[in-house]
C-alpha cells in the first residue's frame, strides 16, 4: 500500500481558471487522478482491523488525505461535484475510529480536512 501510494498517486494541480472548464483536458484528468486516489483510500482504510490501526490512518490520513485529496478538494470550486466529493471521503472513514472521541473533536490526521469543510 505505502508503495503505491508514494509511486502511483499523482493528482496535478492546475489553475483554477483552467479546471472550471469541466470540459478542458486538463479538468478530466485532474478529475480522473482524484478518483483514482479516492479508490485508494477507500481500500487502504478497508484494511483498518486487519492492519494496525495506526498504519491505516498513517498511510490513509496523512499520506493520502492530507498530502493529495485535501489539496485537490482545497482548488476545487465549490459545486455540486465539490460536496460530492467531501462526502465520499467522509464516506470512506470507519465508524469506529469516532467511538471513544469527545463531541466536538476528531482525530488530530483530520484536523485540517475539518478546517476545510467548516470553511
């Protein structure tokens, strides 16, 4: 996992100018990198249970979320495909790593994506 994701995942960050233009190439493709690292770190956190919790969220959070998605969700506009992508994010996180976590908080990996949502 920690492989691919140093050696596969590539999001490239154009000028917003040029990804409001869904049409454009550089738009699609930019598009398809982010969905292609958002599988990844569906699967990566899938492994939560079987892998030691804190690689999963190392290699999920910090190495994924933070380091790729959260920098493409940060120069997307915000429209209907901008929600839809926070939320399937949201989607991929498990349950149980908000069980023992006091109202009002969230791990400290999530902090700048909670920044971002609230913002």
């Amino acid at each position: 996992m920690k492989k691919s994701i140093e050696e596969d995942v590539f999001i490239p960050l154009y000028p917003k100018s040029t990804v409001e233009d869904k049409l454009s190439l550089c738009s699609k493709f930019q598009e398809r990198r982010f969905w292609s690292a958002v599988k990844l770190f569906s699967n990566v956190v899938l492994w939560d249970g079987i892998v030691q919790e804190d690689t999963v969220r190392d290699l999920g959070l910090s190495k994924l979320l933070n380091r790729y998605l959260l920098l493409n969700l940060i120069n997307t506009p915000p429209e209907l495909d901008y929600i839809e992508k926070c939320n399937k994010v949201v989607d991929c996180l498990p349950e149980r790593w908000f069980q023992d976590l006091t109202s009002g908080s969230t791990l400290p990996e999530l902090q700048n994506f909670c920044q971002h949502l609230l913002q």
